[in-house]
C-alpha cells in the first residue's frame, strides 16, 4: 500500500538498515498476506494506528462482530459491522490517527467485504 510506506517513510532508511530490518521472503511461514489482510491483523494494524486504546478496542469489537457474522454466514451483519468500522476510522481520522492511516485501515478492511 503506498500510503504505508510513504507514511513510515523506508526510502529514507539507509540502506544497511534495510538489510538488517529486512525479511527474507523464505522467512515467511504461510500465507504473507494474512498478517493484515485478516481481522486479526486489521486489528492488530488499528491499535498501532489509532493513539486513543479505547477508540481503537470499539474499532477492533467492530472487526470482531464482522468476523463472528461471517462464521455464522450472516452476510449482511459482517457487512453491517464492516461499515461501522469505517465508519469510525472515518470519524477518528486526524483525530485518533492520521487521514493517511485512516485510508490504509478503510483499504485493508474493505478486502474483507464479501
């Protein structure tokens, strides 16, 4: 996501910093995507993302409604819960965190639309 890495800023890392910090794609164990690209790892994203904790436990209960719906195969409750979602990151963004992050975090959730 391009907004990510313009907002961690890693082209300006050196490039022995790089090495160090980098992970070898053999290093990877499983699905790579996963680690974000879930509702665990949305999750996980949000709370290092959003600078209120209880702003980012109401986003993340959000998160876990939609998953429990989808478990249930309840479509329009996980949709339901994943517009809630964005509808708070909207409402916290340049608040909680930052618009750029708040874009990221819509990005990511809305993979997990059905």
């Amino acid at each position: 996501i391009p907004c990510v890495i313009e907002e961690m800023k890693l082209d300006l890392v050196s490039p022995d910093l790089k090495m160090e910090a980098g992970v070898e794609l053999s290093e990877l164990v499983g699905d790579a995507t996963a680690q974000y690209f879930s509702y665990d790892g949305l999750c996980v994203l949000t709370r290092a993302y959003v600078n209120k904790p209880g702003i980012a436990d109401s986003m993340c209960a959000k998160l876990d409604a939609a998953e429990d719906a989808e478990q249930r195969g309840n479509h329009a409750a996980k949709r339901g819960a994943l517009h809630a979602y964005e509808n708070q990151v909207n409402a916290q963004s340049d608040k909680a965190l930052t618009a750029r992050r708040a874009t990221a975090l819509i990005a990511i959730a809305r993979t997990l639309e059905p």
